[in-house]
C-alpha cells in the first residue's frame, strides 16, 4: 500500500495567529505562557488538518516559534555565551538570537539571519566557538511536541535537521576559527541521545533533512556523512527508522556519500525541482529502502498536476514496489499560504487554479490513493484535469503586445550611455553629495495609522483624495525627520505601499492577488505574494506621483524607490508554463518605462532593489547557474540603462555571500551597491579590493529586523572597519535595509547615531 506524507506545514496560521502572538508576547500584552498555549492550539489545528486529509505520515518538531534551526541551536546548547550570561529565561534568550535583546541591563544583537537556500525565507545560523561542546536540552523539544501529538492522538513523525547540514550551514563566531563540519564527532552522540528519547516516548521513524545534499559539497562535508550515520546505524533498533530528507535539487552528484545511508530506512527526493533524479537514485536504493517522491510542490501555489505525478510514481513503484514508496510534498510546506478555502476575492476564473498548503496536503492523499485506486478518486483526478485544461485555455495567459515588445529587445538596450567614471563626475555636480554619504534603503515605520488609513482607502470608507492627502502628510513628516536627523540623500518613506512586490504587481496587468495568502519570511514577519498568470506590462506610471511630490518638498536629493524584476519575479509566486527568464524580461520592459518617467519627473536618483538577486542563484556552479546569471542581470540592465548619465542607479541587495558570483554584481553596473552586511564579517568585503571595484558601496551598518538600537560606538567600529576594505570616496553609510518593520523611535535612534558616526569620519577624512 502506497503511503501518504508530509514533510512540513506552516506555522502561522490561517490568520496569522503566531504573529499576532508572537508580537503580543514581544509588545508584553501576553504572558509567556498565553503564547505557549496558543502554539500548542496551532500544532494541534495543523496535525488535526493533515489526518483529517487522510495523511499517513504526519510531521511533528516542524513547529517554530521563530526559526526551527533556531530550535536546534539552543536545542543542543549551541548558544553563544552572550546570550546565556544574560540569565534571560529559555524562551526570551531564545527570541534574543533571532531578534536581539535590548531591555533593561541586557543589550545583544541577533545572530546572523541568512535564505535558506533559495527560497524567501530566513534560518539563524548556528554560530560555534573554538572551544564549542553540546548537549541535549532539557525536556527537549522534538520529544515534548512528539508526546503532545501522541497524547491528543496523532502518530507523527518527528522532524529534525541532520547533524551536517546543521553545522554546514553555520559558521565560527567573530573571534574563532573553528571548521563548523569538525565537530561532528561531538555533535553526533547529542543525536543519538536525542534519538533514543524519541524511541522511547514512542516514535517508530523520523525525518532527518540533510538539504545541503544538493550543494556542490566541500571534502570535509561529503565525509562528514560517514561517521554520522554509522554512528546511527550501529544504535540498531534503539533508535527509531531514519527517512533521510533532500530538497530543493537533485543529490545525483552527492551518490558517493550515498554507502552512509545504507542502514537507513528511506530516502526523500524532490522530484518537482528535479524529476530526472528519479531513476538514478532509485538504481542507489538498497534492496529494501523506501523511496519518498516529492510530487506534490511545496515552493509554489499551482495545482498539482495529477497526471504527471501519478506518471512519476507508477515509474518508482514498477521498480520498488507499492509497499516501498510513499508520496510526498517536495518539501515543508512552509513556503505557502495556508488554505485557498480563506480566499474570497479571486477571480473564479484563476480559483480553481491554485492549491495552498492544506489543499496540497489533500493533493498528497488522493495520490496515494490514485496511484493504488484510481477509481476511489476518478471526481477528484477529472476535476484536476478540467482546472489544469480551463488554466492553458485562459486568455489572461497571452498577450501578443508584451509579446512583440519583447522582440523587439536589443542589446544596446542593456548599456548606459557612458561608463562610469564618465557618469560619476556628472552625477557628483549634480547632486552635490559629501564624502561618506548617508541614506536610508527605502521605507520607514508603518505605523497603525497608515495601515488603518489604507484599509479605510480599500474598502472605500474615504475617497481616494482623502487618501492621497494622508499620504502626502506622511512624506511631508518622512522629510521633516530627515532634514532633523541630517541624511544626505532622502526617501519619501513608501507610507502608499503595502508591500516590495504587491505594490507593483497591484499596478501591472498580469498578476492576481490574494487577501490571506501570507507566507513566513523571517520570525514574525510575512509576506503575501502576488501571483504571476499572463504575460506583464504596465499599464501607466507606478510610482511617480508620490516621488514628484517628495522632491518637490525637499531641500536633499530624493530617490525614486523601485523593486527590481529579479526580486518582482522571484518574490512572487511564478508561472510555470513559461521560463522564468520570459517573466523576468516582461518586468524589466514595465520597470524601465517608470525609471524613464521618474528621471523626466525630476527624480534623479533612482533606486531598484534585487534583494532576491543572491537567493535566485542555484545551488551549484554549472551552466544553469551561467544561464540564471546571465539573463538575471540583463533583465536589471534592461530595467535601468535608458536614463541619462547624470542620473544615479542605485540597487540593493540582501547578504553578503557573493564572492562566487561577484562578477555578476559587477555586471548590474550600478552606480551605487547598498548590501545587508551588519551581522557579517567586514573582511568579506575584501572582494571588492581583489577585484578592483570602481563604483560606490554601501555595505549596512546595523541590522533592521532587530529592535536593538546600537550605540554610536558601534557604528564607530564598523565603518572603520569597512575602510580597511573601501575607498572613503567609495563608501556610503546606510542601515541594512528597510525601515518598514521598525518604530519610528527606534528608527531614530539609530539613525540619529548612522549620521554622527558618518559626520565624524566625514571630518576626519576631510581634515587628513
């Protein structure tokens, strides 16, 4: 009998209820132990949904209050000695990581937050010290949840980060030197220990991700596996069954370590992302492995189609058997909203198009059922058919003007008019910046009132002349704060977008939208993403009206605030009947037409931001990796050459892991770079000396998903530190990124402090 799983479901909610929660709990509206009970309300909502599905195999330990590798972090008491000094209780040191600590006697920063892998959200990295030791928490949480479960009635599955992809993907705290990977030998009994409770509470299997399966692998990391999971092999029936699971590409290149898994029970695949994967990794199977199929895709939000994937299984189970394969979801689910049932405003042309995550859960059940017996589920499989059909039918899909544009493309299209040097003289007349100039990313607070306000605007409660003079009185106040605070370049502050892509998808034709498709970013934060189903354009100006109005009212140079199409692309949910780089190029076309009316406009300086430029690159090195790259950074060329040399292309970017494609950041020809840096080592800059960067940089000086306030000390230390890398001609200071989460007293705190620390260098480079 073929067997049905889930990998992972998402935490937050169908109203975002851990956010509320979670930001209750922050705000001390709610005792810790409010917000204990309400995520074991969500756990148990989640683990009732996937059984009442039909699900066979049910995930538990995929809840996280924040992050779940964050969970592993203080887990195995791999937490920095900054943060248990601080005497804080479990659940407040635990936050302190994510988000940092700022109360009272105690003030750390977060650890550092970076993609995971290539999607949109965000892990905390596991941070190891020279001297680094482990051991298992008390009352550990993957034994608590699993005996929650268990209690109220559901068998689940356990799921936990495997040994090495938890010390791969973490790196040494500042001051060490330590290899993450060498302390496997330490890590490993931590598991064992940790294993052997599970069986005991009762546990029959567990799923352990080793996602770094997919890199191009270090020699330290492929024998890493080794001692790991014959460690785990030699416990014998003391520990429970281990799935051993890999997503997001194909883990062919990686067979060599496969003789490490030869005792574990299966092996998960992701056969959305990879599919020609299946085949060579069943030929790797030993002779009574189970194979779980990731069919059912757990990164997007179109429906399944049924008959690829009934195709796909009948292949595993011709070769292993029924009774050896389960269906799964390509991966957690977490990358998706979480019911299409709470969508009331789509189109019920495209409805019927899309799945969430408890409707994909349902997708999994009937699979297995399909793939058993297909008649069991007939209304379900021609139902299936009929939405995939209504979908390729639809005229939204194709529209021959965005078409014929794009054939028209040439590559003088992707050139500025001059060179840099050529361009920064006039840019530098122009614009009459000082040395280290300071600037914000984009956005400031949105506070209440404005979301309050632009609510009242959606549900028409008051005209849309009401509307655009409330926004006018907030870049009136945006502006007053920074003629107050002293920055050099200004924002208008975005007090009009409700989101980076939203925004814009709301004012190109081609997208639809949800109302409560939020997916988690990062700890609390969400994002609802816009759905791509037709061909793009841009039906008139996104932006203009509102930057008009902001310079108009300044005394500083204003910058026009654009997403790029990379990040327009990659953070909404794509087409996947089309290339992506097809969608990219259509972005491009609408984005140039708004850099070109803004530069008209009298917005010269103009900032288009690919913060999703690093997570769209794939995960090994090779000709797809080129591929992306290539037509990546044509489509931003494409987005900003066509204005004039004295007018000043910004872009920013999240994260500073970008020394192996760093001629691609090259390539964008930006004027100026802004780059999320604070929790990052300075000496990664070092790359911009090794290649002889000649355009402007502003690396972050402070971390904006944190709270904290840093003293002016701080910012001190990190701009000298970047000198020891940068130019001071070459050198601008801003924070990491947006300001949109932020209270507008913390904003400016720390920007209060950004601008004295940019002043005095300013003084001393101008004096030497």
């Amino acid at each position: 009998m073929v067997q049905s799983s889930v990998l992972g479901f998402p935490r937050m909610g169908v109203l975002r209820d851990l956010k509320k929660a979670n930001e209750a709990y922050w705000a001390d509206k709610i005792s810790q132990e409010d917000l204990l009970a309400e995520g074991k309300r969500l756990r148990l909502a989640h683990w009732k949904i996937q059984k009442d599905a039909g699900v066979d195999i049910i995930p538990s330990n995929d809840f996280a209050f924040y992050d779940h590798v964050l969970d592993h972090i203080q887990l195995f008491n791999a937490v920095p000695e900054r943060y248990t000094k601080q005497k804080l209780s479990p659940l407040d040191e635990y936050f302190a990581m994510g988000r940092g600590h700022q109360k009272g006697d105690v003030d750390v920063p977060a650890l550092e937050m970076v993609k995971w892998f290539d999607s949109n959200y965000h892990y905390v990295k596991p941070t190891l010290q020279d001297n680094q030791t482990f051991s298992l928490a008390k009352d550990p949480k993957p034994v608590r949840e699993f005996l929650e479960a268990k209690e109220a009635g559901f068998q689940t599955r356990p799921v936990l980060v495997g040994p090495v992809s938890f010390l791969a993907l973490g790196k040494a705290d500042r001051g060490s030197s330590v290899d993450p990977i060498t302390l496997i030998d330490k890590l490993v009994p931590v598991y064992i220990e940790l294993l052997k409770a599970l069986k005991a509470a009762g546990a029959e299997s567990v799923q352990i991700d080793e996602p770094v399966l997919v890199f191009d692998l270090r020699p330290e990391v492929k024998k890493a596996f080794k001692p790991a999971y014959e460690a785990f092999a030699a416990e014998g029936s003391a520990i429970p069954s281990i799935v051993v699971a890999t997503y997001f590409g194909d883990i062919v290149h990686n067979f060599d370590i496969f003789p490490a898994f030869a005792k574990v029970h299966g092996i998960h695949v992701d056969l959305v992302r990879n599919p020609e994967q299946l085949e060579p990794v069943i030929k790797q199977l030993g002779p009574n492995q189970i194979l779980s199929a990731g069919v059912v895709d757990g990164r997007n939000i179109w429906k399944n189609d049924f008959k690829k994937s009934i195709d796909i299984l009948q292949t595993a189970i011709k070769a292993l058997g029924p009774e050896r394969v389960i269906v799964a979801t390509s991966s957690s689910l977490l990358h998706t909203p979480h019911t299409l049932a709470s969508e009331k405003k789509l189109p019920a042309d495209v409805y019927e198009w899309f799945s969430f995550a408890t409707e994909k859960v349902r997708e999994v059940a009937i699979l297995a059922k399909a793939v058993t017996d297909p008649e069991s589920v007939r209304a379900e499989l021609d139902a299936n058919a009929a939405a995939l059909k209504s979908r390729t039918d639809s005229t939204r899909t194709n529209d021959p003007k965005v078409k014929e544009r794009q054939e028209q493309v040439t590559e003088e299209m992707h050139k500025r008019k001059s060179p840099f040097d050529v361009r920064y003289a006039q840019q530098k007349k122009h614009l009459s910046l000082p040395l280290f100039p300071t600037t914000t990313i984009g956005s400031f607070p949105q506070t209440s009132e404005i979301r309050v306000q632009r609510n009242k605007f959606t549900k028409g409660e008051i005209s849309e002349q009401e509307y655009d003079d409330f926004i006018k009185r907030e870049i009136d106040l945006a502006i007053q704060i920074q003629d107050e605070l002293g920055l050099d370049v200004y924002v208008h502050g975005e007090p009009e977008r409700n989101d980076m892509v939203q925004y814009f998808g709301e004012r190109l034709q081609g997208y639809v939208f949800t109302t409560h498709g939020w997916v988690q970013s990062y700890g609390s934060r969400c994002v609802r993403p816009p759905i791509i189903v037709g061909d793009i354009s841009r039906p008139g100006p996104m932006t203009v009206k509102e930057s008009k109005y902001a310079a108009s009212v300044s005394k500083k140079p204003m910058k026009g605030m654009l997403t790029g199409p990379v990040t327009c692309l990659r953070w909404s949910f794509p087409r996947v009947d089309v290339h992506q780089s097809v969608q990219c190029q259509q972005l491009a076309l609408a984005l140039r037409d708004e850099v070109i009316d803004l530069e008209k406009n009298g917005i010269f300086v103009i900032q288009v931001d690919e913060p999703a430029l690093r997570e769209g690159l794939p995960l090994r090195k090779g000709a797809e990796r080129d591929a992306y790259l290539k037509w990546a950074v044509n489509s931003f060329k494409l987005a900003t050459a066509g204005v004039e040399d004295s007018t000043q292309i910004h872009s920013h970017f999240c994260y500073s892991e970008f020394q192996d494609f760093f001629h691609a950041i090259a390539a964008l020809d930006a004027d100026v770079l802004s780059i999320e840096n604070s929790k990052s080592d300075a000496k990664l800059l070092k790359v911009f000396i090794d290649e002889a960067y000649p355009r402007h940089i502003g690396p972050g000086v402070y971390d904006i998903h944190s709270p904290r306030v840093p003293p002016e000390a701080e910012f001190k230390q990190r701009i000298q530190e970047m000198l020891q890398y940068l130019r001071p001609e070459q050198l601008w200071i801003n924070p990491d990124c947006g300001l949109k989460t932020r209270k507008w007293d913390e904003v400016k705190g720390a920007l209060t402090h950004m601008v004295n620390a940019a002043e005095y260098f300013r003084e001393q480079y101008t004096k030497a």
